[in-house]
C-alpha cells in the first residue's frame, strides 16, 4: 500500500476514489483516502489532484459529482461504510 504523510504520522492509503471534474479547459479530480495509521486508526482525507498531484485546500464538489461519488463508493464498501453510507 502506498504511504502517505498526516498530522498524525504517517499512514497506508486503505482505498482511494477518484472523481475527475472539470471547469471549461480546466481538469482536475477530487479525492477521498482512506488511511491507516501505524497505530491502526482510521482516517479520512478529502483531496483534490491537478495534473496527477494531490494538492490541499478546499475540495468543491457539484451535485452531479456528489452523485457520482455516491455511485463509486459501491467499489469502495471500507470508504462507503467509515462514511456512514
């Protein structure tokens, strides 16, 4: 599993989902990780990446995205269930 870094150490990437958007020209995708601590604590990371690098800040999602995104979490039951979906 891929390693990533937190303020709380780093952690495994467990799940990664991506929905790609896009604003006239721009691209981008918007990202929620799963992550694992060493300790074994669950985290949760919403991400967006421009030209294939997460990036932080806010993340914007549209309608239609969160509609998306509620379709992919059917491939992604560990994420589905830490959200509560």
């Amino acid at each position: 599993m891929a390693k990533t870094a937190t303020p709380w150490g780093s952690a495994e990437v467990v799940e990664e989902l991506t929905v790609p958007q896009r604003s006239g020209e721009k691209r981008f995708a918007s990202k929620v990780q799963l992550l694992e601590t060493k300790a074994g604590e669950r985290l949760v990371r919403f991400a967006y990446s421009t030209n294939g690098t997460n990036r932080r800040g806010p993340v914007t999602l549209r309608v239609k995205d969160l509609e998306t995104l509620h379709k992919r979490l059917e491939e992604h039951p560990a994420l589905a269930k830490v959200l509560g979906l």
